[in-house]
C-alpha cells in the first residue's frame, strides 16, 4: 500500500514537473543557440552564419498585425541604423501561423516591409519550429545574440515604453549592445513588456 | 423645494432614454498599477477571474464571451469577473468603448495605463512574459494566473477548483 501511494505521488509530480516544463523551454540567457536558415521576404535563404563580419544580432521576433510590433516598428528599424555597421545586425521573424493571424502572410510581410522599407531580413517560421527554440511567447520579444559564443546575453523588450515611443527613458536593447560592444556584460539581462501571443494552429500545432 | 422637483422631473426623462437604448457606457476609468493592484489582492469571501486583453487582440475577443458567461452562471456563487483592457489610450473612445457597447459587456472593465511594464508584469506574476490574452484568477485562500486562451470548460473547470 505504501509502496503504491509512494509511486501515486511519484508520477503526480513528475506529470507536474513536465506540464511546467514545458512552457519555460526555449533559451534562456547565457544558452548557446543553434544555427537556423529561414526563408527571407526577398525569397532567398537566410541563416546567422551567413553574416561573416557580424559581431551578434539582434534577433527579433515580430510580425505585421500585433499592435506593439507595428509601435515598434520604427524602432526596430533605427535599431538596425544603429548597429548593423558596428557588427549587430536586426533579424526580424514572424513567428505567426497566418491561418490563424490573418494579415501575417508571407505575401503580406512582403508587402509590409516594403511600405516601412526594412533594411534588415524579415524571415518567415513557416514551420514555426524556431521560435519554440528560443522560447519566444509574443511579438514583439528580442534576443540579442553574440556570435564567436553563439551565446544568448539579453531577452525581453526594446525599450521602458513600448507602446508611446515618446516616453521612452531606458533603452534596454541599446544599452545591451553598447556594454556588448566594449566587452562588457549587459546590465539588464531580462526585461519585460506586454506583447501578442504567437499565433499557432491549435488543431494542428504540435 | 421647486429645484428638488426640477431634478426629479429630469432623472425620469433620463430613466426612460436609458431602457430604450439599454446602457450606452461613455467613459472607462483608467488605472496606473499601483491604483490597479489593489483590485488583485482583495481578501474578502469572493473569489476573482481578472482578465488581461484588448480590442485588438483576436484570441482575446474571442474567448471574451466565456468571460461574460462565468459571470453570470456563477454569479450567485460569489464569482466576479474583471477585464482589465491594455487597448491603447488613444484607442479608448475610438475603439474600446464601441466595442463594449457593441457586445454589451456586462463585467467589470477598466483600462490599465502604466509605462512601467517591466516592473508590473512581473509583480502580476512572475512567470508571465507579458503575452496577451493572460488571466488571473484568485480567492484569499487561492492565486493561480494563465498565460493562455481559455474555452468556456477549461475555464469553468479552473474556476471550480476555487470553489470546491
């Protein structure tokens, strides 16, 4: 009888232990990443050891619908001004299932970062087997990468306002870069802000 | 005493206006979080689902409805629903107030307004990224929060496990 309670709560907590799990995978700061190649809106292949010269990336998941992805918008882009010539280059991805995110389409990315003039690659996770890698959860959702360690140093948000750039008065992703930049560790290694839940396809989604 | 009829005279036109057009909201108040908070953490007999959205979320709109009908069917059994809209505050006349009015919500909402994300998301609950839909459900014995969409069973079944 004992033996039977004792393995009745075993395999409670270990059914506990997995259904926790399992939301809280993906990368976490100081996590070496796997490479990826996904399609970018230009139709071409696009994976991070194409970038020979890159230093990091500022890998950012995002999409055209989520309201605080299109208000951050010109932030991503100033971001890419900013840093793709000092060795951190912006990687857009849609994470987005477009079934069930109408207006999250390969076509429409298209479209979209033609409207905005995106400097930057703005890929598509058709598969959406990436961002579950990285643990992504909502757009807008930043990881900041450096590149000879692979090694995840920042996640979170862009900046203290995400909604009203005018307010803005911490910029988090900036200030990662800038300490990245001269060797440092970012002093703010996780931020948070509200975001669009990732859209998949629960009928068929994993 | 001529002012006091006057006044009366007055409420009973707006009375009747009020059953022809059933109740037209006008204005949602806005909260910063620390004003917010204490509507998270009453310890009174009740037992709380609040409920992070906006208009512009689909997954919200949609299970909204689950939303309204937990208040009602579980009305009697000291349930109360609060929707707490994070629609932008330029959006509140334009589109969150024509939204409540177009489906008639009945639940509580307010409109959260505060700069500070950082720091609330994770006071609301350490494990939430700050993915919209979310929901919080509470009693003074009891605290659990969801960052996921809800179908009317899962939803009752959780708010059961706060009742039993």
């Amino acid at each position: 009888m004992k033996t039977l309670k004792t393995a009745t709560i075993l395999a409670i907590l270990s059914f506990f232990t997995l259904a926790f799990t399992v939301k809280t995978d993906g990368y976490k700061v100081g996590d070496k990443i796997e490479n990826f190649k996904l399609k970018n809106i230009d139709d071409k292949m696009v994976s991070l050891s194409d970038y020979k010269a890159a230093k990091g990336f500022i890998i950012i998941f995002t999409c055209n619908m989520c309201p605080y992805s299109v208000a951050n918008e010109d932030r991503i882009i100033a971001l890419d001004a900013k840093y793709k010539t000092k060795g951190y280059p912006v990687i857009a991805i849609n994470p987005n299932d477009p079934n069930v995110s109408t207006g999250d389409g390969f076509e429409d990315m298209k479209v979209r970062a033609a409207e905005k003039r995106f400097t930057f690659p703005y890929l598509f996770d058709a598969k959406q087997d990436v961002f579950p890698k990285f643990g992504a959860l909502k757009t807008p959702h930043v990881y900041i990468v450096t590149k000879n360690t692979m090694k995840v140093e920042y996640i979170g948000a862009i900046d203290n306002s995400s909604k009203n750039a005018d307010a803005v008065t911490e910029k988090y992703v900036e200030d990662a870069v800038d300490a990245l930049l001269v060797g440092k560790k970012p002093e703010k290694t996780e931020t948070r802000a509200i975001g669009c839940s990732i859209k998949v396809d629960e009928k068929t989604y994993k | 005493m001529l002012f006091v009829g006057i006044i009366s005279c007055k409420k009973e036109v707006v009375k009747e206006t009020i059953k022809e057009e059933t109740t037209q909201i006008s204005s949602v108040k806005t909260y910063n979080y620390n004003e917010l908070k204490p509507l998270l953490e009453k310890s009174d007999d009740k037992i709380y689902i609040i409920n992070f959205w906006a208009t512009w979320c689909a997954p919200c709109v949609k299970e909204l409805p689950y939303f309204e009908k937990i208040k009602q069917d579980y009305a009697n059994k000291n349930v109360e629903v609060l929707l707490v809209s994070l629609d932008f505050p330029k959006q509140v006349n334009k589109k969150l107030i024509p939204f409540m009015n177009k489906h008639k919500i009945q639940s509580k909402v307010v409109l959260l307004d505060d700069i500070n994300e950082d720091v609330w998301i994770k006071a609301i609950n350490e494990s939430w990224s700050g993915a919209i839909p979310a929901t919080l459900i509470y009693s003074k014995k009891n605290r659990k929060f969801y960052e996921q969409s809800f179908e009317y069973e899962a939803l009752e079944k959780e708010v059961l496990t706060f009742l039993n």
